[in-house]
C-alpha cells in the first residue's frame, strides 16, 4: 500500500527558501557532490541503521536528486521523495525511470508541512537536508516526521552535526573546511570571503550540533534515541516513535 497523501494538510507552499538557496539551479553540482565517495559512504551508513525491509513505506526528507531514495526504493515497498525543488525531483524522478523503479512517488513539499496522512510510513530518512533549516524550522519537521510515523517507525537522519563554538571538535571541522578551499585557490579564498559574509548576514547554513538533535528528539517524545559521529562533520541520528504515546 502506497503512503497517502493528504494535499489539504500543506500550510507552507513547496520552494519556500529555507537556506537561502535556490537548490533549482544547483541540480547538476549537487550532482557531483552526491556521487563522491563520501556521500557513497553516508549513504550506505544511513541504509545500514535504517535496514530497509520488503514492507517499509519510506518517506525520504530533502530527497534531492535521490542519493537515499534510489538506495532504499529496491527494498523496500515504497518511497516517498519529499524536496521544495522541483528541479531537484525531476531528474530523481528521471533516475528512478531509467533504474526501472515502478514504487518512488517524488512530492514536491517543504519538510515543515508534509502533505502526508498521520502513521502511514514506517521508516523517515534523510541526508544532509536537515541543517538548511533554522532551528525552528528543524523542529517542525521533525514534528511532521513523528506525525507520519506509524507507532514504532524508525528515524534515521544523517547531516551536518556541529556548530560555529570554540569546541574542539568544532573548530576542527571548521579549520579543515577552510583548509580544503584555500588550497583550491584565488576561487577557494572567495568562497572563504562569501562564506564569511552569508555567517555574518545569518544566511549560512544551520547545522545543530549533536547535543541539540539529542534534545530535540527527546523533546518530541522520540524514543530509543542513538547519535553517531560519522567522519567529517557528519553525524547521524536514529530514533523510534514509541509503540505507545508517553
Ligand atoms: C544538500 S541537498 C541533499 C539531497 C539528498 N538528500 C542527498 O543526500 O543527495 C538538500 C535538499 O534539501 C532540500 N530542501 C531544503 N530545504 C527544504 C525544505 N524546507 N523543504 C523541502 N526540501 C528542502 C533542497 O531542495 C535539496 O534538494
């Protein structure tokens, strides 16, 4: 049985922008990104804590061009792809045809308001979509993510997990991010500049570091709640929605 979509449910018109990016036009270099080994390697660790089976209804967040949808959809029933770009979903939804995937639905929606129906998806994922959202934002969604959760669903999150501190670990990420582009050059040191500029103008992205997921996932009754320092800045989260409501 496919997820049912519930249209009248929206409250934030799709495209929305949440990041300050415009992900239409930026299809073909999340492409390249996509297709790194890096992001070969957070894919497989998000399947891994997910362990898809044949009768996971799967709804994908910031499915983008369907790194974890195209991974998960040949084991499971079904997926729902859930992205604010319609760019973004029409070449997922060219790769799922081309890879003769007859069980992805691509829905073109923004994570704070999910046209979904309540406890119809057994199994939430998502990939490094989640730190383009305020906090706020980030709470909402994972809101949503519970409420289409059938009891005993599974969470499985993977994204930026750290913040702008003094933390050890924080300025680590930080002073390897600004190493790898000053070594691409004149172009590196502008991105440097531009990254700068958006932080000073709050239009950067917004990773929560691993503290904050743990609360906020707590906070929205989640259950069996484990967070994993996954290489770079990347962390992942797994949760449940409880069997019974606490
Ligand atoms: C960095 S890409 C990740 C795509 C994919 N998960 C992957 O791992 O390749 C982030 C995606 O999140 C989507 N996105 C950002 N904010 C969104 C929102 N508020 N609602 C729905 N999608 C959103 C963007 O359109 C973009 O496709």
């Amino acid at each position: 049985m496919a997820l049912q979509t519930d249209l009248s449910t929206r409250r934030i018109p799709p495209g929305e922008p949440t990041s300050g990016f415009a992900w239409d036009d930026r299809v073909e270099t999340w492409e390249q990104v996509a297709g790194s080994p890096v992001f070969g390697r957070l894919a497989e660790a998000v399947v891994e804590h997910a362990a898809p089976a044949g009768d996971d209804r799967v709804v994908d967040l910031g499915a983008g061009t369907g790194l974890l949808t195209l991974a998960l959809a040949p084991r499971v029933e079904h997926v729902v792809a859930v992205d604010a770009s319609r760019a973004m979903l029409a070449r997922l939804n060219e790769h799922a045809r081309r890879a003769e995937l007859g069980n992805v639905t691509p829905l073109l929606a923004d994570l704070r308001s999910l046209p979904l129906a309540d406890e119809t998806a057994t199994l939430v994922v998502s990939n490094y979509a989640f730190h383009h959202l305020d906090d706020r934002s980030k709470e909402l969604a994972l809101s949503e993510a519970r409420r289409v959760l059938a009891p005993g669903g599974r969470l499985v999150v993977c994204d930026m997990m750290f913040t702008l501190s003094l933390a050890a670990r924080d300025r680590a990420i930080i002073a390897s991010k600004v190493r790898l582009l000053a070594r691409r050059g004149p172009a590196g040191l502008v991105r440097i500049a531009r990254n700068a500029y958006r932080i000073l103008r709050g239009r950067w992205e917004q990773p929560a570091p691993p503290e904050r997921w743990q609360r906020m996932l707590h906070d929205r009754h989640f259950s069996a709640v484990e967070l994993e320092l996954l290489e770079a800045e990347a962390g992942i989260v797994v949760a449940r929605r409880p069997e019974r409501e606490p």
